[in-house]
C-alpha cells in the first residue's frame, strides 16, 4: 500500500480530478497532510490566507458551496463569533478541501499501487 507523504507529483498526473478551486499541482503529500491536521494547521495555505481564499470564493464560490452540500447533503453554517467576510471564504473553502481530500484519499492509493505494481 501506498504512502501518500512520500509522493510529490501532482495527483492530475495520477488521472485523478482535481476541482478547479484547488491548486491543479496538489501532490498526494499535501493530501496525507490535510487529512492529517486539516487545512488550518497550514497543510494547504491557499484556503487560510485571507486574500486567496476570498479570490477563489469569488471565483468558484458556488461550486465550493454545492460540492459540500453534494457531499454533506447541507452547508454547514459557521460560527458567526465575530466571523468576517473573509473568515467566511476561509471556513467554506477549508471544509471543501478537507472534504475533497478524504473523498479522493482511497483513490489516490490506489492509484499509486497500480503505479508502482506497473513499475515492478
């Protein structure tokens, strides 16, 4: 069985898809990270920097939002504690991409098996 920390090479180079709302060079390491402390301990940047996680809510907001609903079967709702806009695009962005990264984590593995048992 595979170990996702040890492969760097984007996962679309695997044939695997990866929404447009996260970086198309994401590598299986980033994977195993996120699955691991989740997208706030720092394993993927891009959904808790303020500025990026705004950008891409502008840009791919509603497919973020009905990928979660399609996943979760409902959008969660933030706590609104002193939540800003920006703090928004941060919480929705963040359980997207926790939540892509454990639907794929399966199908990476496998996918690095089958690479490595073709190496063989």
């Amino acid at each position: 069985m595979s170990d996702l920390w040890e492969h760097e090479d984007p996962i679309t180079d695997l044939d695997i898809e990866v929404p447009s709302w996260i970086d198309q060079d994401i590598c299986p390491s980033t994977v195993a990270s996120i699955l691991q402390g989740g997208c706030s301990s720092g394993a993927y940047m891009p959904a808790v920097i303020y500025y990026q996680a705004n950008k891409t809510m502008s840009e791919h907001g509603d497919d973020v939002l009905t990928f979660i609903e399609d996943h979760y079967g409902e959008v969660p709702a933030p706590d609104m504690t002193d939540m800003s806009w920006d703090g928004l695009a941060v919480f929705f962005l963040s359980v997207a991409v926790e939540c892509w990264a454990c639907s794929v984590e399966e199908e990476i593995t496998d996918a690095l098996d089958a690479l490595e048992d073709e190496e063989d």
